[in-house]
C-alpha cells in the first residue's frame, strides 16, 4: 500500500508542485488550501503524514490546525512547512509535536523525499515496536521458568518504543561529551565554563588544548541555529580542529589562528551543510614561556581582559568574518603580552543579549563590572555569574545559547574543569586522575572497567591495549568489560564493542563477557540494532580484582580518522537504519581522509 500524505498550504503553485513530485515517488497524495479543509477531510481519512504551512489563510493558521491534531489525531506525524527561519517558529513548531521542519522554497527536492521518508520510516518503526512490545509481554506468560532473559528481553523491548523519545536527551549526552573534562597545564592556569543551551542541545562548543609543553589552545565558537542541524556542525568542529601539522616529516608545528581558521572556513564553505550554516568562533594560543597570547577572531564577540597589576580593563577586538559564509576570506591575528594573575573572558552573545519583561538587559558592561570583581578563582566568579543569570534564566528571558570560558594564568589546584550551571543528573563520584578505562588480569582473564564517559579515545586506547594484550598474552583467553560506574558511550566505542563481540565468536580469539550495564546502556544498544551483543551479558556479575591500572591512551593517533570511519561503518553493517544518523559524519571523515 502507498504511504498516504496530506498537504496543507495556500499556495497553489507550491501544492501542485508537491503534489507531482510526491505523486511520481509512490506516495498517495491529497491536498487542500486551509485549516478547515485539512479538518474536514481528516476527520473522514486517515493518513500516515500531514504536510502544513505555518502561516494558512484564513481564521486558523498552521499552529491551530497542529493543535487541533493534537487533540483529534495524536499518532498523525505533522511536519511544517514556511518561507520564515525564524527560531521561535522552530521551537513552537517542535513544542506542537512537529517530528521535522522544511524551510521554503525547496532547493533540493530529493532531500525533500528524503525528509518525507524518514518520517514515514519512524511511524512504521514505532508502530512495529508496539507489536513487539505486545508479543514480549504474552510471552511473559508462558515463560515464567526464565525471568532473567525474560527481565532483559523486557528492557530491551522497552527501550525500542522509547528510541524516539530519546533523541535529544541522547544527543544532550553525546555533545557534552565533547566538552573538555581537564585542565591542562594546571599547574600554571586556572578555568572554568558557564555552559547552557537554550534547549537540550546547542550551538556553541569550547576546547581546551595542549598544544606542547609551552602552549595551549583555547576556543570558543557559535554556531547559527540551534538544535541538531547545530549539534551536528559543533561535532564536526570537533574532529576538524587541528592545532597541529607534520613539519616537513620533523614532529609536528602549531598551527596559527590565522592559518586555522582559513583552513576552517574553507571547509564550512565547501562543506555539505550548506550555505546557510555558519559560525563564529575566536580562537587563541597562549605562550606560557613567553608570555604572550596569539588571538584570531571569526566574526565572535570580544574579548575581555583584567590586567592584574592595575585592575584595567581591555577590549580586544579582532574583526574578521563569521567562518562558512565567503570562501578565501581574510583572518588576522593579533599577539599581546600578559603578566601572570591576568584573566581573559571568552563569551557567545547569547549571554550579552538577555532582556527581562521589565526591559532590564544583561550587556558586556555586566560582564565587565563582574570582571572588575576578580578573585583569581574562576570557579568562584562563575558562581558569582550564575547567580546573576539565574534572574534572567528563570524568566525565560534565554534566546540563546550562553556559553563563557572563564581563564585566569593563575595554578588551579584540582585539573577537572568545572561547568556551571551545575549539571547535577550528569554529576559523577569519581576521582579525576582513574577517570576513563581501567584494566587488572587475573588468572586467563582481563577485566577492563568504563568509567564516566566512554568517547572515541577512550576507544581506542581500549582497543589498542586489547591488540597489544592479544600478541603478547596467549594465555589470556576471556576479556570482561564492566560498565558499574559507566556514564554513557559515544557512537565509536559502540562501534569498537560490536567489532570485539563479533571477532570473539572466531576460533583463537578471547571470548567477551558484559556484565553491569545499566538501563540507560542498554537502550543505546537497542536504539543502535546491537542487541546480538547482549548475548555476552553475565546475569551474575564478577567480583573484580582489587587494584585496577589505567589504559594509556596513545601519544600518536595518525590513524584515528580510519579509526573513527571503520566503526561507525560497523554500525551501519549491524543496522543499515543507523545510516542515516551518521551520515553526515562519515562523509566528513571520509573527505578529511582524502586529505
């Protein structure tokens, strides 16, 4: 049977249009011109998606009709059509229970099939997910003689009708996890960072790098938008951020900001998300032999500076271009000499552009006056900030995302970065310094323990200590991975585990156990089609062994662009639906492999 779709906009022109293209791709399609139409007409057929335009003619515009089909069709999917990109049409299109927004007119109308797929491709996974869930619990029934299997089989189960529902909490989690967890050079500088997305997931990302002994990188960027499409841009600034270059086969150079951000831009420019995403960014490097800090700034705000000895105040402004908007645009950077006890802020202007109902504003001047107040402890003055922000935050005066970097050249005691607002769910009792993958062998096995977070470094550290562990431990026969105090994973590591599971299954190769995965682990298995792996789950966990040692990661990580491509590659062979979550990211990956 033809997926069935009902198109609701004004314009003739644009109907036809759709109509065509959607009729000639197999879809069975009607269409009307208003909100009363589309009523009369749904409350006699029933269909798999309705297409609306946001702003209808007539007494009811796409809005109503959404929340008409809240009440009379709830498991309709609805998808919004409009000539604006404003973001608060976006966020109350999404709060109506939009499942997708398409901008007009249509530039590309294979994206536009692709999009209507998709949609149609999450009601039938849903509805098949409840028959699932349906036959499970019959089964339950009869099948009382194995509650442990009937206890996982459960969750699992459960998890399929939730995948959905778990999308941006999911991707909440992933982009945090990108987030830098340590302070280099503590020893010598002290920081901290106010980060908050206007909703689950946003557009702004900061780093911290070590670039050598004697440098560090900073940077702070924001991207246009919000919501995934953005998501998706700061993890590809992620994995494209990269300080550093072979030097005529010499060990490696810094790059300058100027140099980066050119090479940045070209990327964007040229990238496949199109020319209506860009993004600032300001990037710095900070000499701490000699003293001096090299900044480049892509259309970003400015930065402010306390000079210690005098109390002063300075604005740096660096003007250049946002990065993705011109190809071959000019970027400059600018070096300045510091005294220790100096603090630099790096800000998004969504922190600079709250407005409560009273007219009261939060501008630079607050965040000057703020800086005036320095302590030396940036963990302190973030608090001091909180507060303050929280009159604006909890009057939802918030248009943006707010993020700031908070750096002093002052020792910090303790290397974990700290976040404010305080994320208190994501919050974990667990010392810095044993944070990431531990390991202890004990007779013919290795028990390796996730801690916190489990991203692609921490992948592939584990997986070339366990090659290593192979070729020159033969008595090892039984790998164990223990997820007790395990936080989340990012794709990658999924993609390492699948990869492990399946190569125990061949002869001379260690057999794998999992034991204490959490419920939260175990939907991120099931959303992914790995539930052939929790065929090596231990109902009864083991004991480990008292002294556990950390997994070095790698110095050299030459081969991480392969790494990071092979497995998620391995995700999509598990589960061809997992194609189009990272799609983007593997076409990215490929091209810089090309490079």
């Amino acid at each position: 049977m033809k997926p069935s779709l009902l198109i609701v906009d004004d314009e003739p022109s644009i109907l036809l249009m759709m109509e065509r293209v959607l009729t000639s791709r197999g879809y069975d399609v009607q269409t009307c011109k208003s909100a009363e139409m589309a009523m009369s007409i749904l409350m006699q057929q029933n269909f798999d998606l309705v297409l609306i335009d946001l702003y209808l003619e007539g007494k009811m515009d796409g809005f109503a009709l959404m929340s008409w089909l809240n009440e009379n069709k709830p498991h309709l999917i609805k998808i919004v059509l409009s000539g604006t990109t404003k973001i608060q049409d976006v966020v109350n299109a999404v709060h109506q229970g939009a499942y997708d927004f398409i901008l007009k007119p249509i530039d590309s109308w294979d994206m536009f099939t692709l999009q209507i797929n998709r949609a149609i491709e999450h009601k039938r996974i849903k509805e098949h997910n409840e028959q699932l869930l349906e036959e499970i619990q019959k089964k339950n029934i009869e099948l009382e003689n194995r509650l442990a299997e009937l206890e996982l089989a459960y969750q699992l189960v459960q998890a399929q009708t939730e995948v959905f529902q778990q999308d941006l909490r999911r991707a909440e989690r992933i982009q945090r996890a990108l987030l830098p967890k340590i302070v280099p050079k503590h020893q010598q500088i002290s920081t901290a960072v106010y980060y908050l997305p206007l909703n689950r997931i946003g557009g702004d990302m900061v780093d911290i790098l070590p670039l050598d002994e004697e440098h560090i990188g900073i940077y702070i960027a924001d991207t246009s938008g919000h919501g995934i499409g953005s998501a998706l841009v700061t993890t590809f600034l992620k994995y494209a951020f990269q300080p550093k270059c072979v030097n005529n086969g010499k060990g490696h150079r810094i790059i300058s900001p100027q140099e980066l951000l050119k090479e940045l831009n070209e990327k964007l420019v040229y990238g496949p998300f199109g020319y209506e995403m860009f993004m600032s960014l300001c990037y710095a490097v900070i000499d701490l032999s000699m003293q001096t800090i090299e900044i480049c700034n892509a259309g970003h705000p400015s930065i402010l500076w306390r000079h210690q000895k005098n109390n002063d105040i300075e604005i740096i402004r660096v003007p250049a271009p946002a990065l993705g908007i011109v190809s071959r645009a000019k970027f400059t950077s600018m070096t300045f000499s510091w005294d220790w006890g100096d603090t630099f802020l790096f800000y998004t202007d969504g922190i600079v552009n709250l407005q409560d109902d009273k007219g009261n504003k939060f501008t630079q001047q607050n965040l000057v006056q703020l800086l005036e107040q320095d302590t030396g402890n940036p963990q302190e003055m973030l608090q001091k900030l909180d507060n303050e922000l929280s009159h604006w935050t909890k009057q939802k005066s918030q248009k943006d995302d707010m993020t700031l970097i908070w750096f002093t050249l002052k020792e910090q005691e303790n290397p974990q970065l700290i976040y404010f607002p305080i994320q208190e769910t994501c919050s974990l009792n667990i010392n810095i310094s044993t944070r990431g993958i531990l390991h202890a062998i004990q007779s013919d096995t290795c028990y390796i323990k996730i801690i916190g977070t489990g991203t692609w470094r921490e992948a592939y550290g584990m997986h070339d200590f366990l090659q290593k562990l192979k070729e020159e431990r033969k008595d090892i026969t039984r790998w164990v991975f223990d997820f007790s105090e395990c936080a989340q994973l990012e794709s990658t590591f999924f993609g390492v585990l699948h990869q492990l599971c399946y190569l125990s299954e061949k002869e001379n190769y260690p057999q794998i156990s999992l034991q204490n995965i959490g419920r939260p682990l175990l939907k991120e298995f099931s959303e992914l089609g790995l539930a052939d792996i929790l065929v090596h789950f231990l109902f009864e966990p083991e004991p480990l062994p008292a002294e556990l040692k950390p997994v070095a990661i790698p110095a050299s990580q030459e081969r991480m662009v392969d790494f990071i491509l092979n497995a998620h590659e391995l995700l999509i062979s598990a589960d061809p639906h997992n194609a189009p979550r990272f799609e983007q990211l593997i076409t990215l990956l490929k091209e810089e492999k090309k490079k």
